[in-house]
C-alpha cells in the first residue's frame, strides 16, 4: 500500500453517468491484483478530509483508472478534475479476488459499476467463462466489449428491459446455472449491490459452488482504523467484526453472516 500524489491523464465520459479517470501513479499501479480499491481524496470539497473508495478498474506500471458514477457530493466534485491536477490517493487497498482454483469454472456477476472490480479478474484468469452483467438501464451495463474482447459471453439483464433478458441478473443466472451439469464446480466472482451479492451467495451455499463476493460498504480510512465498513464474520462458535476495508471487500459467502 503506498499514499502518492497521482496526476491526472485522462478524464472523460464513459456512458449515462460514468466517467472514466485514469491516474499516473507509478508508485501504485505496479501492486494491484484485481478487485482491489483506492482512496482518493477528493480535491475542491469542503469534507476533503474523508476519501472516497474505488475500485481499480485497470492498472499496469505507470498507473490505475477508475469507473466511476456521480452519485453525491465527493463524485460530482471530481467532474471538475482537469488533465494535470493532483489526486491523493492511498492504494492498493483491501485483499482483493483470489486466483481461479484449479479445475473450476469461473463466472462474473456485476452490477452497475461492479465491472470495474472484475475487469482485471477477467483479464488475468487462465479461463475464460460467462459474465452476467445487471443495471436498472442499458446505460448501467457497462463495458460489455471490453470483456468480450477478452473472450468471455456476456448475458447483460437490465430491470426495464432495454438491454438483454429483462429483470434482475439473477433472471438470467438462474435458468443458466439449472442447465448446468456440474453446478460444484462453478466458481463465481461477484462486485454489485448488496441485494445482489447476497442473492449469489444464498444460491453458492443452497447449491454447493463457491461465490467470492466483494462487499459494498461505505468506507471512511480505508485502511482499518476507524471500523466505518464492519461486517459480521461467522467463526466456529458464533461471529466477530471483519472490517471490509482491510480484511476484505472480498469474503466467500459462507463466511458472511448478513443482518436482517
Ligand atoms: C470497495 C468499494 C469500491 C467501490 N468502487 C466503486 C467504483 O468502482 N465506482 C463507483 O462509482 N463507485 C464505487 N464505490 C462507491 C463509491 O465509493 C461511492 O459512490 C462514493 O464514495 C460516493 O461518494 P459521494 O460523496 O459522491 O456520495 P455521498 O454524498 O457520500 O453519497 C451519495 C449517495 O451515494 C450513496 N453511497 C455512498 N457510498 C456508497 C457505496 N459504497 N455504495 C452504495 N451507495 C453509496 C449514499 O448512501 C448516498 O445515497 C465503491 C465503494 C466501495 C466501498
Ligand atoms: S473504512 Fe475505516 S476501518 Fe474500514
């Protein structure tokens, strides 16, 4: 994990309200796994104290984008960032996807901006499967070539119907996955909404296949100290707190115990 003044390349609209910024970070970009997150702390806010997690959309040697949706005060300050302007971030952060177990086949679950945690899941892994993608609008369904592009089948499902099955995503996972002969041995990697992480992770455990999901909270240090993202964690005799910012976002299901 390093903290680096990181400068802004590039900053332009993705689609709908998705932007894309990418950072020179050399002293981050070289560490990230996939589905692992920065801090950034936003420039221009009067609360600029408090950073912003998001996840590493792409990194390499020189520096890591993000994909991100205004959705507040910190999101539509960074609309104003201009090439050129430095951007304090801290990351790599959290423990991010495990690689593939071997034998097993992988599929991506995403909804809305959880794309951007699995486009490295989906470059690096040595199998390329199916990714069901979910958002209320066609304009949630984000970067469906990029994956294809790596080699996976992407099964979009949008709540109005305006792009692929129509409904949640589990209206296309669900009649796929009963086709499956295999279904243990399917290993699911899962960035979205709440709801839909633990949907997945009720159907994991009812039909004996492994989901990673990575837990949407929101986060304040980042970096363990101020117990903002806690989550109940099973043990062997009841639970403990497991912070998402450092002891995950990534969980398996069977470890999450969700409160009702
Ligand atoms: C590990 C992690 C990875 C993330 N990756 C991305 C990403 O790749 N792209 C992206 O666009 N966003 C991502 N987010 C969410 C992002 O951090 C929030 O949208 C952002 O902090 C909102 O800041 P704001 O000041 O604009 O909104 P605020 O003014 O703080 O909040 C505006 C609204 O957004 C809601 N909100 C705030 N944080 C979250 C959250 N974590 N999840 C859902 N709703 C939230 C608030 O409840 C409120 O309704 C991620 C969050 C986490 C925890
Ligand atoms: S955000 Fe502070 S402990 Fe996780």
């Amino acid at each position: 994990m390093k903290q680096e003044k990181a400068t802004v390349v590039e900053h332009h609209n993705f689609q709908g309200d998705y932007r894309i910024l990418r950072l020179a970070a050399p002293a981050v970009g070289p560490l990230v796994k996939p589905g692992q997150f920065l801090e950034l702390r936003v420039p221009r806010l009067d609360d600029r104290i408090l950073r912003r997690p998001f996840s590493i959309y792409k990194a390499d040697a020189e520096g890591a984008s993000i994909l991100y949706k205004t959705v507040g005060r910190g999101t539509e300050a960074m609309v104003s960032l201009q090439v050129g302007d430095e951007v304090d971030i801290i990351g790599p952060l959290g423990n991010g996807f495990p690689e593939l177990t071997k034998g097993k086949v992988p599929v991506l679950v995403a909804g809305g901006y959880g794309n951007a945690a699995l486009y490295l899941k989906a470059k690096e892994s040595p199998v390329k499967g199916i990714a069901f993608f979910g958002g209320r609008t066609a304009q949630d369904i984000l970067c469906i070539e990029e994956f294809q592009v790596l080699g996976w089948d992407v099964r979009p499902a949008t709540d109005d119907g305006s792009l692929g099955t129509k409904g949640l995503v589990t209206a296309s996972f669900d009649p796929w996955m009963a086709e499956q002969e295999n279904v243990q041995s399917l290993e699911l990697f899962v960035c979205g909404p709440n709801p839909m992480l633990k949907a997945m992770g009720d159907r994991a455990i009812e039909h004996g296949f492994t989901a990673w999901l990575s837990m949407d909270k929101n986060m304040a240090c980042g970096v363990g100290a101020c117990l903002t993202c806690v989550i109940k964690r099973k043990t062997t005799d009841g639970w403990e707190w497991a912070r998402c910012c450092k002891d995950g976002p990534v969980f398996e299901s069977r470890e999450i115990l969700w409160e009702e």
